[in-house]
C-alpha cells in the first residue's frame, strides 16, 4: 500500500480504527518510528514510500527506492567461536539453564541493498529520570546488533552505530545529535520536529 499523499483516509482508518488500538503504548512508539523514518527517507531519496501495511517481521515495513525499513528485524547472533570473553561466559550461563542464543530482534532496521545501514532502537518510558538507564539499554542492544550484522556482511561496526538513533520517549539531560555523532539521539518531541529529516539526509549521503 503506498504511503502517503493520496488516501489519508483510508490510512487514518487503518491505524485508528483497526491496528492502533490492539497496540501497547511502546508499540505505538515504535510504528510511528517506522513511519517516521519512511517518510524523512521518502524526502531524502526523492522516491515515494510504499507501505507494507501487514507490518510482519518477515518483510519490510516499508520501501523508499533502494531502502528498505525493517520493523522487529530479526538479526541472528554470532557464532560462541569469534565472542568475547564476557559474552562467552554470558552465554555459557544462559546456556545452563537451559536457554539457548536465539535470534536477537531489531526495534527498527534500515537496508540498503539488501544490507543493514542503520539501526533504530526504541524506548518508551514514562518519566524523564528513566532516561539515562533506557539509554545505557538501548546502547548495549546497538552494540550487541551491530556486532552480529557486520560479523556476517562485513564492514565497520562503529560506521554502523554511527548511522543509527536511540528514539527516546524524552531525551533529558541526553543531547540531540541527528548525525555526525558515535549514535544518534532523537526523542519524540525532536521527532515530530523532523530530527529524522537530518539523520535521512546523512544517511542517504
């Protein structure tokens, strides 16, 4: 289903008719994200975005030209073999209780090619000092991705963290950073401001 411009009805009975009420909050987060980002990548590409209104994990949420946007991408962890010793012991742990190293799932993933760009890790909360620990886990989940992503497509993982945003429910004392940082940083407030306009257009570049 095409995006935008020329069926917002049919798109607001969609979502608040039909898909925005079964969701939990943090999953509204999340959508509006996913939408957010097609449309900042439809503004930075100049191609229209096309939506995939099913919204499965086992295709994109969205197309824009060459992108494609990912909502809960599975990514599948690397193998015990290339971990560190911390995360070979974490395993291990996991492991003796009987639970095993699945897949890990992506909030937001953004494809170029066939290969993941970027990341968007999403956090909704509901009071402005429970930033800094969202952002400590949202960093951690970044790293954790990249690390998997590029063990198997290669390239850098630092390049990687640097294209991707932490999506917060409200920064605090966090700074905005839209690109050009070790990750990027947007809140909702940001988001509705068009943070993810800059971040699209570093990206595209």
């Amino acid at each position: 289903m095409e995006r935008p411009h020329g069926h917002p009805g049919v798109l607001q009975a969609l979502f608040s008719e039909a898909l925005l009420p079964s969701l939990e909050v943090w999953r509204c987060f999340e959508l509006f994200c996913v939408l957010e980002v097609a449309h900042a990548l439809e503004k930075a590409t100049g191609s229209r975005a096309f939506l995939d209104v099913a919204f499965s994990p086992s295709r994109p949420a969205a197309k824009v030209g060459p992108y494609s946007v990912w909502w809960q991408r599975s990514v599948l962890p690397r193998p015990d073999i290339v971990l560190d010793p911390g995360e070979a012991l974490a395993r291990a742990l996991a492991a003796s209780l009987n639970v095993g190293a699945g897949a890990g799932r992506a909030d937001i993933a953004v494809e170029f090619e066939q290969k993941i760009v970027a990341f968007i890790e999403c956090k909704w909360f509901g009071a402005p000092d429970q930033a800094p620990g969202a952002i400590l886990a949202a960093c951690s989940q970044l790293v954790g991705y990249a690390r998997d992503v590029q063990h198997r497509q290669g390239g850098v993982t630092e390049e990687l963290l640097e294209r991707s945003v932490v999506a917060l429910a409200v920064r605090g004392s966090a700074p905005l950073v839209d690109g050009g940082g070790k990750v990027c940083c947007v809140d909702f407030d940001d988001i509705e401001a068009g943070a993810f306009d800059g971040w699209a257009a570093g990206l595209v570049a």
